[in-house]
C-alpha cells in the first residue's frame, strides 16, 4: 500500500514536468508560427518540407529565401533570407554570406563568414508570443485567491507586530485611547471625520507657516516626514485601540495578567477586523462576490480607523489623562463587595440573607 | 493512518502539477550578436530592469555581442537595430502585467560585450541590478548611467580612444563605485544620486581639465583624486560634514596647494543636502 502512494505521489512531482517537456517541443506547424510572430523570421517554408538531419549550402551555390533544418546547417555558399536550425549549430563559413538573420534553438552560432542580419542563438524558442502572452500570463482563479489570502495574511502579521510593539512601548496610550473611545465614542467619531477632511490643509498650513519665518524653509522637508509619521502613527494607535475594546468583548481571560488580558485582546480584535478581508480574498475566484465583501470589510475597517483616529486626537494620541481620569470608575475595587456588612442597611438583612 | 496517507498522496497529485505549472518561472537563455561592418558611429541603448549586468569590451568585431539569461513568463528580450539611424536597444523589457519585483530576478543575467573600434553614444538605463560596467577600451563619445536601486561599479580600464563630451551617471537609491574616470577622458562629468554612497576614483591617464558636478542628497560623497592633480572644490551643503585633505580655502572654494602648477586641474562642484563629502588625495 505504502509503495503504491509513494508511486502516486512521484507519479504526482514527474507528471508536470513531462507536460512541460511536450509544451516546448510542438509540432512544426507551431515552430514556424514561433518563428514568424517571436522571431520575425519572413520567407518560411511549409512544414513538411522541413527534413531532419543536417543541411549545407555549397560554396558558389545561392539560396533565395529562409533556410530551415532540424539539424546543424553549414553554409559555405550565399543565401539570399535566412538560416534557421531548430535543432543544431549552424556555421557561416570563410567566404559564405546570409542576408538576413542566423538562429539556432539549442545550438550555437559560429560565423568566419558574413551575416548582415542578427546572429541569435537561443535554448528554446519563445512559448510567449506577443499575442497570447497575456492569456499565459493571466493569472488563475486559484492563483489570484492564494495571492490574495497570502497578501491579507501577511497584513495581518505586520499589524500584529505592530501591536505587540505598541503594547510594549505605549501600552498607557493605548489604554488612554481605548478609554477615549468609550467615554466619548460619538464625538471620537466626528473627531475622527474632521481630522481626516483636515489632513491636508493642515500639511498646507504647516508648511505656508514654516516658509514665512524663512528660516523654517530649511525645515520643511523634515516637517512633511513628520506630519506623515504622526498622521500614521495616531491612524495605528487608533484601530489598535478599537481592535483591543473589540477584542476585549470577546475574549475571556480573567484570571491572567492585564498585559496578558491586553495583548489577546489586541490580537483578537485584529482578527476581527481580518476576518471580513480574508473572507473577501478566499473569493477572490469570484470576483463579484470578493467585491462585495471588500467592500464591507473597507467600510467596517473605515469606520473603525475614523473612530480610532478621532479618539487619539481627542487623547492627544493618549497624553491627555484628563478624559479618562475625569470620568466616574464603574468597575469596583477588587477587595470591595456589594454586600452591606455595616449600618442600617446591613441591620435590615434577614438571617437567610447572612447565612 | 493509511486513509490519511491516501488523501495526502491524492491531494500531492493534485497540487504539484498545478502549483509547478503555475509558479515556476520558465528560465530562456539567448545570445544575440550582430556583426561589425562599418566604423561609423553608433548609438545603443540598454535597459534592463534586475539581476546582474556585466558590460565590457569585445575581442571580436561585434557591433554588440548580448547573452541574457531570463524568465520568460515576466520578461521578453529587446533586440531592436535601426540601420537607417545606426541604433540599437538591447536588454530586457518586463511583460504586461508580470509582476516586478521578486526573489525570481536574482537569477536574471545580461552580459553584454560592445565594440572597441565604433564611436558610441551610450546610454544604460538599468533599474534594480547589480552592475558591473568596465568600459576600458571601448571608444565612447558618451554616456549616461542610469542606476536604480542597486550597486553599481563603473570602470575605465584602458582610457578611451574618443574624446567624451558628456559623461553622465544618475543613481537612485544606490551605491556607486567610479573608478579611473580620468580614463574615461571625458570633458564634464556629472554625477546625480538620491541616497547611497558615490565614490569617484579620478585616477588613469589625464588628457585634459575635468569639471565635474556632483550632486548627492542624502549619503556620502568621496572623492579620490591623484596628488599631481590641481583641485578646485566648490562645495554647498546644507546638514553635511566635509573633509578636505590640506585643501585651502580662497575666495568660496577650496583649492590645492598645487592648483597653479599642477599641469591637469579638476574643478568640482559638490552638492549634498544631509551626509558627507570627502576628497583624497591618491588613489584606491
């Protein structure tokens, strides 16, 4: 049994190389057609006048038109067009001339004698014809839903280490945004809307103001890098944030530790938030369908990036503590309990209520 | 067990012939020559998007002898001779729609060996490659480099026999190594780059005074001229440090200490906006 799968499974691995060996060598009919179209060789004889075996041109002996073999060719006389060995070297002797082109499939060119065209001598020839090339070229349906499942894939990765890093390094802004958002979450959203219509008047403004002080000029450049990373990093901090409220919901780790409980709730918010993009990419075979669900998961993600991006504006990209520290705490205390042990109320408890 | 190995064994049947048929780049090599038979001037034109590059000198009389070695499913060979105009373009031009950039490329080669007896206009526009250009013998009345994202070593050999009105290198995001450029025998020379390290060897066989303008954004700037070479450098830099090896300063330039007698000059105006410039005297 286990002999007969490693068979199949070789049978499986040579297969593919057989197909490719026979797509190389076509029938003549093809060849003169690669010839014509991929290496403009004119003047081609019909293909069953073209004979095996190997061809020479005499000395004091003219040829008019292409000259075409399936084995070495020597000229030693003059040919008015072509020569073309499909399948051998071909040698233009001391004293021999061709007009036009010499080539040589598999084979070399050795030329004592004058060429007047180009000397060409190639492993194969061409499969991809200008004409059919970007039928070949055309990616599959499978192809494309692997392209495309790699790509979200990939996306998901970097954002992930994205994440871990901001978490390592700027975890209190994060949780100063996430508590933004909660606190805030419809103006966080308008916020969010404005910022982004105001993006580039504010580079504009930015960089008017630091022309007229002149010596500013020279700090332009630096300025735009700068605007460009902050505009990134609070659209990051932003969607990390609602992917970790996200994520929070969803995920049940309450006896862990809170950087613990705060990285799977990144990583499952960011999934989340993947999920819609990976569906979008696994259809990509449709592509009506991939369309739609893109278009979903371009919207969700959207209205997530405006949120995001609007509460770390109103944070001050998390620096700003007041939002959060203003607001009245609803969670109690770990070590408080909503039993009344004291006063008037504790004194009203029955007995089954003690026990 | 045996059930899963079937499905795997199935599956592996399945998937080889089309994940091969699909994937695998189908590698062509071609070698691509057209005889000498004149000594007229010619222009050629290379373009070449990655993989390695190699030009030098034919022994033989070629107009231009090319092997290339590429993927056909991303790239078709050029090969085009106008006869009227006496132009060639040669190299590599990508297909529609085949992706640019991938591990595939390190395996694409142009070699390319060009006449030493023509006159040539030259120009190589060469994207991400690794070049390696020796122009020592090859009589060339200009050039221009165009360089992506990659490194690039230019080298005059042997000087050349025409006289170079412009040399011009442009580099993107690149290293530049230019050595023996006093063989290129070149009257200007001009080299542009973006971000990257550009070092120009002004060594070989002076014919003549050299001005060359040098401009680099952001990287290092080293210039290495002989000590028997007057040098007189034009710098303007804005966030750069400058090392001038026992250079003088007179009017808004540097000068050396042999200007005046040195029986070849070399004026150089250098430009970089964040980086360094750096001349020495001597030679690699």
């Amino acid at each position: 049994m286990r002999r007969l799968l490693a068979a199949l499974l070789a049978l499986g691995f040579l297969t593919p190389g057989v197909t490719v060996a026979q797509r190389v060598s076509p029938d003549s009919n093809s060849d003169l057609e690669r010839l014509r179209r991929g290496e403009s060789i004119a003047d081609l004889p019909p293909a069953d006048s073209i004979a095996p075996g190997a061809r020479t041109i005499a000395g004091g002996t003219t040829v008019n038109g292409t000259v075409l073999a399936r084995g070495p060719i020597v000229v030693a006389g003059r040919v008015n067009g072509s020569v073309v060995s499909l399948a051998g070297d071909v040698t233009v002797a001391r004293g021999g001339v061709v007009t036009g082109d010499v080539l040589s499939v598999g084979g070399r060119i050795a030329a004592d004698g004058v060429v007047m065209g180009e000397m060409r001598s190639m492993s194969a020839l061409p499969t991809l014809l200008a004409a059919s090339a970007p039928a070949l070229l055309a990616r599959t349906p499978f192809q494309r839903t692997m392209d495309s499942a790699r790509m979200v894939a990939a996306t998901f990765g970097v954002l992930l280490i994205v994440a871990i890093g901001v978490l390592l390094f700027a975890g209190r802004n994060l949780d100063e945004v996430a508590e933004t958002l909660e606190r805030r979450f419809a103006r966080a959203f308008w916020a969010g809307l404005l910022g982004q219509v105001l993006l580039l008047p504010g580079l504009a403004v930015l960089v008017v103001a630091l022309a007229l002080t002149v010596i500013g000029v020279l700090l332009i450049p630096f300025a735009i890098v700068a605007y460009c990373v902050a505009v990134v990093g609070l659209f990051t901090l932003g969607f990390l944030a609602v992917a970790r409220l996200v994520g929070g919901s969803m995920s049940r780790d309450g006896d862990r530790t809170p950087r613990y409980r705060a990285l799977v709730a990144l990583a499952v918010g960011v999934a989340v938030f993947f999920v819609l993009w990976m569906v979008a990419a696994l259809l990509a075979w449709s592509p009506l369908t991939a369309t739609v669900v893109r278009a979903a998961a371009l919207a969700m993600t959207w209205a997530a990036v405006t949120l995001g991006f609007g509460a770390a504006l109103l944070s001050r990209a998390g620096t700003h503590r007041r939002i959060a520290a203003g607001a009245p705490r609803v969670e109690l205390a770990s070590w408080q309990t909503p039993t009344p042990l004291t006063g008037v109320v504790a004194a009203r408890r029955t007995a089954s209520e003690v026990r | 067990m045996n059930r899963r190995i079937a499905v795997l064994a199935v599956g592996a049947c399945l998937i080889a012939p089309a994940a091969r048929a699909q994937g695998s780049p189908l590698w062509r090599t071609v070698d691509i020559a057209r005889q000498l038979h004149d000594s007229l001037p010619q222009r050629i034109r290379v373009q070449y998007g990655a993989g390695r590059v190699d030009v030098r000198s034919a022994g033989t009389a070629v107009l231009y002898d090319m092997h290339l070695r590429y993927d056909e499913r991303r790239g078709a060979p050029v090969h085009r001779y106008d006869a009227s105009s006496r132009s060639a373009v040669l190299g590599l031009e990508s297909r529609e729609g085949a992706q640019r950039f991938s591990d595939r490329d390190d395996s694409g080669e142009l070699r390319l060996a060009l006449p030493s007896s023509v006159p040539l206009d030259l120009d190589l526009q060469l994207g991400g490659t690794e070049s390696r250009l020796d122009l020592g013998g090859i009589m060339i009345q200009s050039l221009r480099l165009e360089c992506g994202a990659a490194d690039a070593s230019l080298t005059f050999s042997q000087p050349n026999r025409a006289r170079m009105s412009d040399l011009t290198i442009d580099v993107g995001a690149a290293d530049l190594l230019a050595v023996h450029l006093a063989n290129a025998n070149a009257d200007q020379i001009r080299v542009h780059g973006g971000v990257g390290v550009a070092d120009l060897d002004f060594s070989g066989a002076w014919t003549r005074d050299l001005t060359v303008d040098a401009k680099l954004a952001v990287g290092k700037l080293i210039l290495r001229v002989p000590a028997d070479v007057g040098v007189r450098l034009d710098v303007e830099r804005i966030i750069a440090g400058f090392e001038h090896d026992g250079m003088v300063k007179r009017d808004d330039a540097w000068y050396s200490t042999n200007y005046d007698t040195a029986p070849h000059k070399l004026r150089v105006h250098a430009e970089t906006f964040f980086g360094q410039i750096e001349l020495q005297r001597g030679t690699r």
